[in-house]
C-alpha cells in the first residue's frame, strides 16, 4: 500500500497483511494532535494533509491498480479512552481491466405496458472483482442503440480520467407508443400531438425533419394542419415505479446481485431533469459507506 500520511508515502509501499485466501489488511496507529491527525508510531510529525487518507494497493509494490485513489476521510470515531473496536474498512482494487461491459435487456412491465428495452453498463472492475458490489445510477433517454456510445463515456469516467467511483448504470430511453413527455411527467397537461403518425416518423412525414425545426417552425404546422390539442403525460411515477420494481430487479439478477440496496442515483436533462422533483420523495436515498483497511 502506498498514501499520502499515516506512515504511508507515494515512493515506497507497505506489505499488507494476508488475513484470508483473497484478503489484505492494514492498521493503523493514529492520534489527533492540535496540528492534527499523525501516525502514532511514527518518526517526525508530518500530519496528513486535509484529514484525508489516501492511498493505492500495489501487487508486489510494482503493479499498480487501476482507477482513481482510495480515500477515507478521518476521524473515523470520536476519540474515546474506552473505544475498544477497531472500525474497519473495506475496499476493492482491481489492476487489469480498464473497459466496462454493456449487456441489453428486454423488461415486461406491467406499470408501463409492453416490453422495455434497458441498457446496463457494468464497470470495468466488474468481472475481475467478483467480491465488489455497486450503487446505481439511472440514466434517462439512452436506449440500447445510443448505450453503445455512451459506453465509452461511461468506461472515460473511471479510467484513465479516474474522475468518477464506479457505478452500475441503467440507461432507460425505449418509449414506444406512449411518447416521452407521456413517460416522463408527472401530472396530465395540455400539449400538442399529431393528428396522423408519430413524431418518429413526423406526424406521418406531415413535418420537416424535426431535428432542423426551431420552436416557431415546429409550432406553426403543428397548430395549423399536422397536431392537435390534447392531454398528455402523467405516468411518470409509473416510469419510476417500472424502473425501480422491474428493471432494477431485473439489472441486479443480471449483475450477480451485487447491486448495492438503497444507493441510488438518478441523472437526466430536460423532462429528464423535472422528473428528478418526483424521484426525490420516492427513489433517493442517504448515500454511505458500508481503523483497519481491508483489501479483499
């Protein structure tokens, strides 16, 4: 192991103990001074930088793991002449591996109807850590075709940028008939639709390539011969309850069931975003975690 304090130096490494078949471990001796948090056995008196360990596992102090530095933020405990328990920690590298994978799966719902394709991202120290388990973040608007590339997007987070811990991600974005704002709303309003087709084939070619209009020439023949007035929306707890009671499971039977429970996040843009006011009373969590580190 090689860190920023605590006896720890980023030159050269300390042998961790061999505590099982597949398990390392540290410990650590510190005290909190007035300067602040120093190895107890050590020489000198540096003290760790910002109350924050960090550190990397090395094998043979050569090959380094991959991914962005472990960090524990200290004190771990209030100081306490009759704490007797060691808190532990523990934490997973992986040294190989530095692309994640991407499996496609089709869901039945029964809040939303018909069959959902969805997209899960396993990050890149998903099969060379079978001990590690993961939060979840739910990405909107990415189906199957668009994960492809947001797969590299994903891979660029966690190595080599290392800006980002690893996350499952869940990319939802197959609407089918019911169209987006009908999915992603939380309350019926009024709206323009189209009186023949749908908007994927532009009302039944009734509109220009939607993707050249601007707002004025989109409204213009949508008010005047192509859409009409209607109420849309309002299934977006369902879209929220397919998500979390059917691709959820669904995404953790095929990740090995080592989704972590109750660490979920959610990520979207546009109706994407105001669906994250409904999401807040329903799917957040209080994130956390789960002084020995445990290397495993």
């Amino acid at each position: 192991m090689r860190g920023n304090g605590l006896g720890l130096s980023w030159n050269k490494g300390i042998e961790m103990g061999r505590s099982s078949n597949d398990t390392w471990t540290m410990l650590f001796n510190y005290k909190s001074t007035p300067k602040g948090f120093q190895c107890e056995p050590c020489y000198g008196d540096a003290v760790l930088p910002n109350k924050f360990l960090q550190f990397r596992i090395l094998v043979d102090d050569h090959n380094d793991m991959m991914g962005a530095n472990f960090a524990l933020k200290l004190p771990v405990s209030a100081a306490s002449a009759y704490f007797k328990t060691r808190p532990e920690f523990v934490f997973h590298p992986w040294f190989y591996t530095n692309s994640g994978s991407l499996k496609n799966l089709t869901v039945a719902s029964q809040y939303i109807g018909g069959r959902r394709d969805v997209a899960v991202w396993r990050p890149p120290s998903f099969l060379e850590n079978p001990f590690k388990s993961y939060p979840v973040v739910i990405v909107f608007d990415v189906g199957p075709n668009e994960a492809g590339s947001f797969k590299y997007i994903f891979d660029e987070l966690v190595y080599p940028t290392q800006v980002s811990q690893e996350a499952i991600v869940v990319a939802f974005g197959d609407y089918k008939i019911q169209n987006r704002e009908t999915l992603m709303t939380p309350t019926r309003a009024l709206d323009l639709e189209c009186i023949n087709g749908t908007f994927e084939d532009m009302c039944g070619f009734c509109l220009s390539d939607i993707r050249t209009l601007n707002g004025t020439q989109f409204q213009q023949p949508m008010i005047n011969k192509c859409g009409k007035r209607a109420l849309v929306g309002g299934l977006g707890e369902q879209t929220l309850d397919f998500l979390i009671n059917e691709a959820m499971p669904e995404a953790n039977r095929s990740s090995s069931g080592r989704i972590k429970p109750g660490r979920y996040g959610i990520l979207g843009y546009s109706l994407g975003g105001l669906i994250l006011d409904t999401t807040c009373g329903i799917l957040l969590r209080c994130m956390h975690v789960a002084l020995v580190l445990v290397a495993k």
